[in-house]
C-alpha cells in the first residue's frame, strides 16, 4: 500500500472511529498491563504462602468489588459526565495493582485486590456506556469488536513484555509496577482527548442545577422523570421500554457462564500447566496466544454482527470454549494447550461482540451504561462463584475445575436460548420486550 493510499485508509478510519479513538488506545495500555499480571499473580500470591482454597478468595475479592460497584457506577455514569469517571478509575487502579509488593500476606492480599476491583467497577460502566453512546446503532457490533481487539492486542504482547521485565528488570516485581503504571497511563488519552457524548437520553442535570439531600421530595420527581423517559421510550419499537427485559437477561446469563470461566482459569492455569512441566515462559505464551484469535477475528466478527445479527455468533462463541474447556483435562503435554487456546479464543472472539451488541440492543434510551453495569455485574458473579470453587476442587484434583467450567458455560447458553430466544439477535430496530 502506498504512502498516500495508507494516510487515505488513515483518516477514513478516524473519521469513522475517532470519537471512540481514545478509549481503544486506554483498553490498549491497560490490557498490556494486565497481560503482563496474569501469568504470575497465582505464581506470586502462593509463593507468600496463600494456598489453594485462600487463592480463590484472593481471586475473588476483585469481582466481588466489582459486584458491588458496577450497578453504582453504572447508574452513575448515566447521570455524570463519563470521562473524569474513567480517568479516576484508572489512576485508582495504577495504584493498587502496585501496593501488593509493600503489604504482602493473604489478608492485605485480599483487600488490595478488592480495592483495585473496585477502581476497575468505576472505570468500565463508565467506558461501555461512553462508547455505546458514541457508536451508531447500526456499528456498535463493530465498534465492540474494535473494543475487544484493542484490549486483546494489550494480552498478545503484555506477557512478553512482562517476562522480558521479569527476566532483566528486577524480578516478578517488575510486572507489579508494569501494571500500575500501564493503568495510570492509559488515563491520559481519555482525560485530553475523549469527548462527553452529547447523544445521551438520559439527561445529565444541568451545571446549575440545585443539588438535594438524598431524603429530599425531589426524588420523587426524579423518579417520575425516568418512567416518563422509559415510557418515551417505549414508542420506538426497537428499544425496550424496560430495562430488565428479555434479551438483557439472556445476555447476562451468558456473561456469566463466560466469566465462570475467567474465574476458573484465573485461580488454576498458571498451576494447572507448571504441574504438566510447563516454564513460565510457555505459562505466559498461552495467555498470548489466546488474545490473538480476538485480536484478529473479533473486529470482523462484530461487522458481521452488525450484518447478520448476533443470534449464531452467540451460539457458536459459547459452544467452542465449553469444548475447549473438556479437552483441556485430556492434555499430558502443556505444548498441546497452545491450538486448543487458539480454538478456544477464536469462541470468545465471536461471542464477544455478539453479547455487547445485544446488550445495546437492548438497553432502554438512557439506560446504557446502567445495563453496561448490570452486565458486567452478571459475569462478575461468575467469576467470583467460579474462583471460590475452583480454589476448592483445585484441593482435592486440578482438573475438577475445568470440568464445572465446561457444563456451566453449556448450562448457561442452553438456559440463555430459553429465556431471550430470537432477542438474542442483536439487531437495532428488531422490537423487543
């Protein structure tokens, strides 16, 4: 390609997805530090002692934080501006994923994870619901394929970088400051160049508005003004009038099947693969490799998404890494565990985009960064069951975990098809309930 034909490319691409520029290239930076965590927290945490059933507490705390926060947020966010929410989010979590080099044991453990679960549930209702918002209807699929690539080319490279550091550059506490200070910086591209969305439904009060206790009889009348804008709402056929609907709960229901399997690898594969022989270099190729398949396809996916619809893109994403997750029990050779994380990544690469997309779809006006929240509290709880079981079976046998893994992720999808059904498609201007 030429000079000129690339800067063309360039700046069709910009006017395109400009708005949403600065957001990529955070979840770009952020996701470099946490790729190049991953790999060594389990390593790191029981070698200070933590054993197995309190590993999965201390994997716990942070989507328990999470749980909590992210309905909060969320709300907030649909009421405040968006971007100093992120920015402080992010600064907040630079800091904590750093403290565990100073306050060590499994109590501070626990707290300071819960803590960076916590500046984590600030930053990403807040960042969901800003690109929603900024994204047309008709390419939210692709604009959250664009999301989940950004974040997944952080992962490809994050643990390279991380091992590199760990190797030449002071030990595994460099990863712990790699990470840190990956979060404070993706703070700056959202602070100087990321825009309030002026599309928003929900109106934000006004910069002089008076501000009324929380028993005030205000209230009421804010409550009356968000049933009328549902009930406004509710005459585009397209947008649902309510925000606990049908294909919203399908949507959370599988998240959480998705994210039990976040929780399960976040406690065990470091360790399940060190048992099989593996070196912390391979540990850290396999989470690598599992961001290249998303990296790649997930852009893609999200534009067929948008084409097509959501609906077989769920399916698919969900059955692949329910497979992938039983085959893994099978492996005698961690080199083996390679084209299997390719197969399963290439799932959650499809899966991705398709359940943001219905999750927009299905959002009432103004509700974005709410149902944002409410989704990611959904694969929270997930995570959260998923780390305190796998902790446990990981006692009596390592494989049990990706066992449960397998039949809950089929278990969701199954029950996801009963209660969303075609809602389950995705598709701006398909009428929902």
């Amino acid at each position: 390609m030429t000079g000129p034909a690339l800067t063309r490319r360039l700046s069709s691409w910009l006017t395109r997805w400009g708005a949403i520029a600065p957001l990529l290239l955070a979840e770009f930076i952020v996701w470099l530090g946490f790729g190049g965590l991953l790999p060594v927290l389990p390593l790191y945490f029981t070698s200070h002692g933590v054993d197995f059933a309190t590993l999965g507490l201390v994997i716990a705390a942070w989507p328990a934080a999470r749980l909590v926060g992210e309905p909060a947020f969320g709300w907030l966010a649909d009421r405040t501006p968006r971007v100093p929410l992120m920015v402080a989010g992010l600064l907040l979590a630079g800091v904590f994923t750093m403290l565990p080099l100073a306050l060590t044991g499994p109590l501070a453990f626990i707290v300071l994870r819960a803590a960076t679960g916590l500046a984590t549930a600030i930053y990403d209702p807040a960042a969901r619901g800003y690109l929603t918002d900024a994204t047309p209807p008709e390419r939210r699929g692709e604009a959250f394929g664009l999301y989940g690539a950004a974040q997944m080319g952080g992962l490809l490279l994050g643990p390279a970088i991380g091992a590199f550091g760990a190797d030449h550059l002071g030990g595994i506490g460099f990863v712990f400051v790699f990470g840190g200070v990956a979060a404070i910086l993706a703070a700056i591209p959202i602070a100087l160049r990321a825009q309030e969305t002026l599309l928003r439904t929900h109106p934000m009060a006004p910069p002089d508005a008076t501000e009324f206790p929380p028993d005030s009889p205000s209230i009421a009348r804010r409550v009356a003004t968000d049933i009328a804008i549902d009930r406004d709402a509710a005459v585009d056929p397209g947008v649902p009038a309510r925000l606990l609907n049908r294909g919203l709960i399908a949507a959370l229901v599988i998240n959480t099947g998705g994210n039990f399997a976040a929780g399960t690898y976040e406690v065990i594969w470091s360790l399940f693969l060190q048992r099989l022989g593996a070196g912390l270099g391979l540990i850290g190729l396999t989470f690598a490799m599992f961001g290249l398949p998303i990296l790649l396809f997930s852009p893609v996916a999200g534009r067929l998404v948008d084409r097509r619809g959501s609906f077989a893109f769920v399916v698919a994403g969900s059955i692949l890494p329910a497979v992938t997750g039983f085959l893994y029990t099978r492996l005698s050779d961690p080199n083996l565990a390679i084209p299997l994380i390719l197969v399963e990544a290439t799932g959650f690469a499809l899966l991705n985009p398709a359940l943001y997309a219905v999750v927009a779809a299905n959002s009432p006006h103004g509700r974005s960064s709410t149902a944002q929240g409410l989704f990611g509290a959904a694969g929270t709880v997930g995570f959260i069951v998923a780390s305190l079981v796998a902790g446990v079976l990981a006692d009596v046998d390592i494989l049990y975990p990706l066992y449960v893994f397998s039949a809950v992720m089929t278990a969701s999808l199954v029950l996801a098809l009963l209660i969303g059904g075609s809602r389950l498609n995705g598709r701006p201007g398909v009428p929902v309930v």
